[in-house]
C-alpha cells in the first residue's frame, strides 16, 4: 500500500490501535471523569492518567480529544458552567418582550448551583490559580470575554425589545457587571445558603433595568 502524506492541517491519530478501538462517548466519559477527579484531587492535584483510568479508557484516547490538563479543564467549564449560562443568554435574547426574565434567571441560577456546585468551587480554584499564571490568565480571559459579547449582545437586543433608554451603560459594561453579581451572589450562596435568597438575582437585575430607565427619564425631563 502507497505511503499517504497527512494533509497539511489535519489531526494526526496517535491513538494506540486499543485507544482508537474504544468505542461509545468517549469524550463525553472523559468530561464526567474529569468533573469528578477535578473535585476531588482539585485542579492543581488532578492528573491526566486518573481522569483517564477513572473513565475507563487508555491515556492516548484522552490526548486524542484533549492536549492536556488545562484543555480538558477549560473544556469541562465551557460544556458543564458555561453551557448553561449560553442557554440562559439565548433565552434572553429570543423572549417575548412581555415575559418578565427575572423569575427565570433566578431558577436558573438556582438549578445549577443545586446541581453543579464542584464545578463552581474548581472554577474559582482555576481563577484562582489563573490570576498568578499569565498563560492561565489569558485563557480564562478569553472564555469570559466570549461570555461577555454574547451577553452583551443579549442585553443589547432585549433593551431594543423593550423599548429602553438609548443612553443605557454600553451594553457589555452591563454585561460584566451583571456576570460578577451572578458570580459573586454564587459564592455567597455555597458558603451562607440562607443569605442568598432564590430569586434575590433575578429581582436584582430587574432594579438595575429599572434604574437605568429611571435615570433616562430624569435625564429627558426639561
């Protein structure tokens, strides 16, 4: 059989012949392997050759879908954290302008505190880590300003739907601010459940609009 050159920007299999044999999700068991080896062993502990084993599939099957540590980490939190929050953003853009989107985001939040709280702790570990690592740093960057202009573009869209002040906060601004109150009120909620009552995010974003339609109008009174 004639040697067959790679094509120039294709993925060269370097899966051994049982990684490449294994069947089934395998990506998708590496994620749930990794969620619960992270949590357990933390970021800094964890290892590739655990996540692996714990999975149930060879070490060359895991680099085939990931380079390393910090890729399948940053892919566990874009699928399992950041995924949810993309849906809540799409829900935002594309509802009626008469649905009241407080009550939702709030459920939302709490559904997903109840359910993922590991995964927010190693989120917070990873940024931890991240602030005193520039290669980590600009990582974690990236993903929250892809985040950030979705919302942003979410928030742009729903003030046009609702007929909002044309002298609004830009609209990414509102972003950041809104994605470190969710994140802020997350913590305190892990740590002081009862401080942080289920629907207190969603009625806080509502005031916020509120005020900045309040201040618009201030501002166009003669």
């Amino acid at each position: 059989m004639p040697h067959v050159t790679p094509t120039r920007g294709a993925r060269l299999d370097r899966r051994t012949r049982a990684a490449r044999a294994e069947g089934g999700d395998t990506r998708g068991a590496l994620l749930d392997a990794a969620a619960e080896v992270f949590a357990e062993r933390g970021f800094r502990d964890a290892s590739v050759d655990e996540v692996a084993r714990r999975a149930g599939f060879s070490k060359g099957a895991l680099y085939w879908h990931f380079a390393g540590k910090d890729e399948l980490f940053m892919a566990l939190l874009e699928e399992r954290v950041d995924r949810p929050m993309r849906e809540m953003i799409e829900l935002l853009e594309s509802a009626p302008p008469q649905q009241d989107m407080g009550p939702e985001a709030s459920r939302r939040f709490v559904d997903f505190l109840r359910g993922s709280p590991d995964l927010l702790l190693l989120d917070h570990e990873y940024w931890a880590q991240a602030v005193r690592d520039p290669e980590l740093r600009a990582r974690y960057a990236e993903r929250h300003a892809r985040l950030r202009a979705a919302l942003g573009q979410a928030l742009l869209t729903r003030v046009r739907h609702l007929g909002g002040p044309t002298d609004a906060p830009p609209a990414e601004d509102m972003a950041t601010a809104m994605m470190g109150l969710a994140a802020g009120l997350a913590r305190q909620k892990l740590v002081d459940p009862d401080a942080v009552p289920d629907d207190l995010l969603g009625d806080v974003l509502v005031l916020i609009y509120a005020g900045i339609v309040a201040r618009a109008q201030r501002r166009a009174e003669p």
